[in-house]
C-alpha cells in the first residue's frame, strides 16, 4: 500500500471520529437545553476540548499530506474537503458548547414547557441532528446523494427558525416576566440555525470531493 493511501485512510477515519463525537455534542446540547439537565450540558462542556484536539491534529494532517505527497485528482479533492469538513465540524461543536453553556451560564432558568412545545425546538434539534447523521453516511459511504437531502432539511430549519421568532415574540409580550427565559431561547435557536448552515456547508463538501462539483454560491440541487 502507498505511503500516501495510508496517510489517506488515517484521515479519513480521523474525521470520522471527530464527526460522531460532534453528532453527540450537538445530540447532548440540545437534550440538556430540553430537560434542563446542567449535567448533561457541563459533559458537553468538558468534552469540547477533545473536539479542539480533533481539529488541530485533522489540519495539520491535511497539511502535511498537501506538502509530501502532492496528491492529485480525487485524492487531493478529498484532502482538500476533509480540510474544510473539519472546520465546519468544529464551528458545530462551538455552537453546540454554546448551547450547553446557556444552561451552565443561568442555572436558574426553567423554560416554560408551552414555549419548548410552540417553538418547535425539539423539531429543530432533532432536524440538525438529523442533518448531521446525513453528512456522517454521505461521507462513509460515499454517497453524494445522501449530502443532497441535506440542502432540503436545511431549508425546513430556517422555516422552524423564522417561526420561532415570532412565536417567541408572541409569548413575550403575553408573559413579560418570562422575557430573560425567552432571550436564552431565541440564543439557542440561532445557534441551533448555524448548525444548520454548517450541516450545509458540509453536504456542499462531500460533492466536491465525490463528483468534482462547486457547489458553492450556486442553487442547490
């Protein structure tokens, strides 16, 4: 086997690896945001370090790989993706971190169960969780058609989002007291949207590299 197949096949299972451990960070942040569970959202909190590590290691692999080996053709399409993957992965973990830190931040606050329920937050979490396990089995099975349903959830979570803020606003000014609860809500819902976008961003990747396709800047399949 190649040197550089071999060098190819490590970072491949490297951004695996860092993938499922983003899938249950973003999985964990959302859960802990519905349950109130401070636990939950201070492990999500801990482990954002080893996504950090994850993505130090994955760069500079891609860089090495880029500088030794000169790859070419789909080889240095897929370095070239797995560069950009791990980064969007990494700003999914960061919103994810940001989402438990909502708890970890006010432990005080309680979400009333008839606003988690109107805004359709668990529809959204479970929507980018969705996503994010989408781009998993794209990018395993190299499947450029699993990346392309991507495009769709993410329009069906901009919807949620757009909803939720006039919903939001709605029971804000029929419970002004509640006003602070809502403001961490609508913080978790653009995070939550960000996800979205990264999800995206990744799906646009995994065509790159599979079917030499830009997608970028350009309507979605």
């Amino acid at each position: 086997m190649r040197h550089l197949e071999q060098e190819l096949i490590a970072l491949r299972q490297d951004v695996i690896d860092m993938w499922k451990i983003v899938i249950s960070q973003v999985a964990n942040s959302g859960e802990a945001i519905l349950s109130f569970d401070k636990d939950l959202a201070q492990k999500v909190s801990m482990r954002e370090k080893k996504v950090d590590a994850y993505e130090l290691k994955i760069d500079s692999d891609c860089e090495n790989i880029i500088a030794l080996h000169q790859p070419v053709a789909i080889d240095l399409r897929f370095v070239l993706a797995a560069l950009k993957i791990n980064s969007n992965l990494e700003r999914i973990a960061d919103f994810a971190y940001g989402i438990s830190r909502v708890l970890i931040n006010n432990p005080s606050v309680i979400l009333d169960a008839e606003i988690i329920t109107s805004s359709n937050l668990r529809v959204m979490i479970d929507q980018v969780n969705k996503m994010l396990t989408q781009g998993l089995d794209a990018f395993e099975n190299e499947k450029s058609n699993f990346a392309a349903a991507i495009f769709s959830e993410d329009n069906k979570v901009d919807e949620i989002n757009n909803n939720a803020a006039r919903i939001i606003a709605d029971y804000i000014q029929k419970n002004p007291d509640r006003a602070y609860e809502c403001l961490q809500l609508v913080s978790a819902f653009r995070k939550l949207e960000r996800i979205g976008d990264h999800c995206s961003n990744i799906a646009e990747e995994i065509f790159f590299y599979l079917d030499a396709k830009v997608l970028k800047h350009s309507p979605k399949l």
